[in-house]
C-alpha cells in the first residue's frame, strides 16, 4: 500500500476579535485568532444554522498581513494546514488542542463592506499588488481599422 499523506484545510468565516500581533523570542511575528464558520443541518422541518469556531495561527508576512488589515468581524478565507498539539499543564494533566495552520488569507469582503475598513484606510505596501500608472503622451501602438471588411477574422 502507497504511503499517502494529505493535510489541507479551506475555511471561510468571521473574527471573533481583533488579531493581536505578537513575536517570538526569535522575533517571528505570529498572529492567533479564532473564526466563526456557520454550519446549516437540517432539524424535523426547519433550517438550522450554528456556528462552529476554529483557532487559527498565522506566522511571518501572513501574520503582519492578518493583524493589519482584519478586524472583529471581517470575513475571511483561509487556505492552511490541521495541526494537533499536546502539553501537560500545571497540574500534570495532559492537553490537547487543534489548530489551523494559515499558509494563505484572502479577503472576502470588498473594501467598503468589511469592519477594518471604517477603522484603517488602505495604502498600497509590500502586501498589495503592485501600482501602474498610465504615462502621459504614451500612447498604445494600434492600428487604426476603418470598417469591419478589414478585419482579419
């Protein structure tokens, strides 16, 4: 039997707070936060919908990107991982929990829709695509086409 391994993860949902931007001890910024994602089942006659929640971890660029620009509220979508994690506390008792390890975040509100936008305003940096500006006097190099006849298609 072939050794088949597979580990991924698409979860689209709401913060549940803000995201807090910390470091480590080697200075690699880590973001947790947790998102609520609505599950519809259907009881006897009726639609139901509740919320299950997931913690979510993010680290490095994905990490200052998240704490930036999301918000209590924001929509998200989030491609990662599932990790478990085990520890024994204070009082000797053994530990787990489950998270969701982010590779990549996308928005899923539009800029005007999502609660960060009220309270940050957008600039372009590393994070955000590129600028292009049209130069002034530049001018596409097209020919000009007078009727339909001579078109090549």
């Amino acid at each position: 039997m072939a050794n088949f391994n597979f580990n991924k993860v698409m979860l689209g949902g709401r913060l549940t707070a803000d995201p807090e931007l910390k470091t480590t001890a080697n200075q690699i910024p880590v973001v947790s936060f947790s998102i609520a994602v609505n599950r519809n089942y259907r009881s006897k006659d009726t639609q139901q919908q509740q919320a299950d929640f997931f913690n979510v971890t993010a680290w490095r660029a994905t990490a200052e990107f998240v704490s930036r620009y999301f918000r209590k509220g924001s929509s998200i979508f989030i491609v990662g991982t599932i990790q478990n994690r085990s520890w024994t506390d204070q009082q000797g008792i053994k530990r787990y929990a489950t998270d969701i390890v982010a590779e990549d975040v996308q928005f899923v509100d539009s800029r005007g829709e999502s609660p960060a936008a009220s309270q940050q305003s957008y600039a372009p940096d590393a994070y955000a695509a590129p600028a292009y500006s049209n130069q002034v006097g530049t001018a596409p190099n097209f020919e000009e086409i007078k009727t339909d006849d001579d078109l090549p298609f």
